[in-house]
C-alpha cells in the first residue's frame, strides 16, 4: 500500500486564501499533491525506498487512501479484499513470476498499476 499505491496523487482546489507553513495558496490556487511522494518521505518511513512485508508499518502514516474530510471511503472494503485475495492468489497461482518487462499506466493523478505484465504460474488449487 505505501510503496506502491494505486493513487499516486490528487488535486485541491483553494476557495480562498490559505497559509500553510508560511506559503500563500491564493484563493482560485490549484495543489497537486503527490500522495506516493509522501509515502517515500525520508522524515517519516524508515528506509522509505525499501518494500519490506514483514516490518510491521501501523505506525508510519501513509496518504495512499488519502487524509481528512475525503479519506477514502472504501479503505476497509480495499484492505480486506486484499487480505482475501492475495492469500488465494498464492495457493491458485503457485511460483508466480514475472515473465518480462512491466509496463506501467501513466504516473499522476488517477489509478496507477500496471497496463501490461506477462506472468507465469503453475496449476494451482
Ligand atoms: C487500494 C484501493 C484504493 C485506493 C488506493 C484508494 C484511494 C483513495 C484516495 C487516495 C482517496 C482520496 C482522494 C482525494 O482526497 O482526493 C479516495 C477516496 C475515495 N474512495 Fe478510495 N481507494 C481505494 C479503494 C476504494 C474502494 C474499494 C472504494 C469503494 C468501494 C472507494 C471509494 C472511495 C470514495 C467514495 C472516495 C471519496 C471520498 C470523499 O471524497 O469523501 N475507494 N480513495
């Protein structure tokens, strides 16, 4: 989730005048924020470049379901079918590999994830 988020960024809108840390965003202001920019920021993660599954991460925030008012309403519905799915995947799809370059959907504001990834597997169960 926080290496490699679905959505890398969003977008604001100021209505009106904002100060935030002593910059003015005047009012009619658009902010692109790069939520998977923050999800590497060296001041909060511990090695934030590394992907490691077994260091347990509950307590680093992340921004990959966004924050405040908009904070993503289907995050508890997205994490437990992960949870489901990715367990399945392993029994289904035993020794999946990659099989050849990814490629990658564009990176900014939107779904990211990968638009062409070749895989092979072995019959599952
Ligand atoms: C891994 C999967 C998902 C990711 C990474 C994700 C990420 C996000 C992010 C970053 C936002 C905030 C956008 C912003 O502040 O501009 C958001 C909002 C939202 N998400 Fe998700 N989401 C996921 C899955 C889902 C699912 C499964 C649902 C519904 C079934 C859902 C419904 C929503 C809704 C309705 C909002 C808007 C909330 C609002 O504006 O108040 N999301 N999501």
């Amino acid at each position: 989730m926080r290496y490699f988020g679905a959505v890398r960024g969003t977008m604001r809108y100021a209505s009106t005048d904002i100060v935030y840390r002593d910059v003015l965003f005047p009012a009619g202001t658009f902010v692109a924020i790069g939520l998977a920019e923050a999800n590497r920021d060296g001041n909060v993660f511990v090695a934030p470049q590394d992907f490691d599954i077994t260091v347990q991460k509950s307590d680093q925030p992340q921004l990959t379901f966004g924050s405040g008012i908009h904070y993503c309403l289907g995050q508890a519905l997205a994490r437990a079918e992960l949870q489901e799915a990715l367990p399945l995947l392993a029994r289904r799809m035993p020794h999946l590999c990659l099989d050849g370059p990814t490629q990658w959907k564009p990176d900014g504001v939107g779904i990211f994830g990968p638009a062409h990834m070749p895989i092979t597997f072995d019959p599952g169960h």
